[in-house]
C-alpha cells in the first residue's frame, strides 16, 4: 500500500492551515511515516502536479490523500481522520484515554489559571488528555461545534452529547444530523424522563412558561437530563462565553469545578474554553474553517433554544435577549450553568 498526501500551496507561498493541521494530526499520532510522499497542489499553477491528481479524481479541496492499494486500486480520503480510522491507524484504536486520578480543587484552581491566556484548543486538549471518552461535549449551537470541530482536530478520544427537549426548532435537529455526519461521530442525544414530562404537560399544558416563568419546563426537559449525562462522566466542556450573558457569566474561569452537578464522592470538573472569546471571534473561526452552524443563524436567531422560547433579536439588541424575552433580563438561565 503506497499512501500519497496533496498539500495545498497558496499564492503567497504559504501551505494551506487544513493541510499543516492534518500533517500535525498525523505526527501526534505517530503515523507521519505512513505517507510515502507529498505532492504539492500550487494555486497559482494549474498544471502542478497536485492540481492535475486533483482533477484526475474530481477532488476540490486540500488536502487530501490517495491511497493506492497492491492490486492496483486507488481510494480518495478527503478526511485525515477517515483515513486514519480505515487504513493507517492501529487496528485497535483505544476508545478512551487512561483515567486521570481524581483531581482536587486546588489543582483546577491552578490549571484555570494556567490556561486563562490560552487557545481554546490548547484548553480542550488539556482535557482530553486526562479524561478522554469519559469528557463530554456539550453539543447544541455555533460555539459548541466550534469545540467538536477542534476535539476532532487533535485526533484523541471524546464523547458529545446533546438535550433533545422535543421543543427544538426544526432546523436545530438538521444541524446537529449535520454535525454528526461530518465529523462522523456518534452524539448521545438526552431525553426528558417520560413520566414527568407527561405530568407537567397533563396538569400545566404546553405553553405555562409564558405565565409563571420558563424555570419549571426547563428543569425537567434539560436539567434532570443533564444530570442525568453528568452522573456518568468525570469531565464536561461548554460553549459558554463571558460576554454571552455579562450579568451572569462575566467571572466564567476556562476551568472549574462543577459545584452544581458534583457528585458527593467525586467532583465533576467543567471546562468553558471559549469563556474569553467574543461572539466576533467565534463567527470568524466557523467561516474559516468552514464549519456548519444552524441555519436560523442566518435569519436573525442568535442564541437559539427551544422553539417557543426563541426568537430573533433586533439591531441593537444583546444576544440573549432572544430567550425567554417575557422574562426580567437579569434571569435568564435556564439551571444548566447555575453556578453555586
């Protein structure tokens, strides 16, 4: 089997940071030697010899890998990672990392310091390092996938999960097919407990939350699941940001513990590695890495929850204003992010 990588060269020279990223992956996981050679697709010259293997087989972006087999036949892998999983890597890949000892809170004191000033990935990592499988992404709108996206860029093991309230717009639900399609991963989607959803709805309707405040629907369709999730890892990762909610996470650290979902035993710890990120920065970090985000983004939806509790702001408005607008401003949380 002969593996050859297409590595993009742009007109100022550079090498496309796709086609770096993937060739970090690979040397992370000590399988750079597995690539026999690396042709160079030049943009500015499209008789280059990675411009006509492209053309050759129909691939539009870079990089990408031909791998051709001893019986002669050629596969196309657009993705490092497919690549990876079907032909390269470890016929047993570990599912989950090595479980970190349990960590007290002056180490996450000291590690939230630490990585205060930090990328985000570089926060992520630290993380998946230690807990691996058993560190949960929490998975529904643009910040989060923006997480998956670099937790599938280090090439180490991690779980995602979602809240399907059976609230959520339609558009929501083909996002996240979106997502699990591209990154190929498989997202644990939570569901209220039956019987209380049913309760709630038989003895209040569908539509209280509009009279007496959205914190009852809300503790059975996303909290009791979350805790639910929580129970069984020993680490999760938020797409919270700082200037998402300046009344209530303004002092939101890159890593804590998680006073709210903590065991008795054991404590849970919570990593927020988008906390010093603005709205701007992650916008331009979902265009250029060309990542897919909810299409009611494009229609004025900004922070998007539930269906009936969700609408679009206005010029002028802050982001959160768009949930539960009926509500005073200062409250609006629903119980997953109460920090105690």
């Amino acid at each position: 089997m002969r593996v050859t990588m297409v590595k993009k060269r742009l007109a100022t020279g550079d090498t496309c940071r796709k086609c770096s990223q993937a060739e970090e992956l690979l040397l992370a996981r000590g399988l750079w030697n597995r690539v026999d050679e690396v042709i160079w697709a030049d943009e500015a010259d499209p008789d280059s010899p990675g411009q006509r293997l492209a053309r050759k087989f129909g691939v539009s972006s870079a990089p990408f890998f031909l791998v051709e087999d001893d019986d002669g036949a050629a596969t196309v892998y657009e993705s490092v990672l497919k690549l990876i999983r079907d032909r390269i890597g470890p016929s047993e890949k570990p599912t989950q990392a090595p479980v970190a000892p349990i960590v007290s809170s002056s180490d996450i004191e000291a590690a939230a310091l630490e990585f205060a000033g930090r990328h985000p990935t570089e926060t992520l990592r630290w993380g998946l390092e230690r807990w691996g499988a058993s560190l949960g992404i929490a998975f529904s709108g643009a910040e989060d996938v923006v997480l998956v996206h670099m937790a599938a860029q280090t090439g180490l093991p991690f779980s995602v999960f979602c809240l399907d309230t059976g609230r959520l717009h339609p558009e929501t639900y083909r996002f996240m097919d979106a997502v699990r399609k591209r990154y190929e991963i498989v997202i644990d989607v939570m569901s209220p407990d039956a019987v209380a959803l049913q309760t709630f709805v038989t003895k209040k309707g569908l539509f209280s939350f509009y009279e007496d405040g959205h914190q009852e629907c809300c503790a059975i369709r996303k909290v009791e699941p979350l805790r639910r999730k929580l129970s069984t890892l020993r680490a999760w990762v938020t797409g919270q940001r700082r200037d998402q909610s300046p009344a209530t996470r303004s002092a939101l650290p890159v890593i804590e513990t998680d006073r709210t979902f903590s065991g008795r035993e054991e404590s849970l710890v919570k990593i927020n590695p988008l906390a010093a990120w603005t709205s701007t920065q992650t916008w331009d970090y979902l265009r250029q890495e060309n990542i897919p985000f909810n299409s009611l983004h494009t229609r004025g939806f900004v922070s998007i929850g539930c269906e009936p509790c969700t609408r679009a702001t206005l010029p002028g408005e802050h982001e959160r204003a768009g949930r539960w607008w009926w509500e005073e401003s200062t409250k609006r949380e629903c119980g997953l992010h109460i920090r105690a």
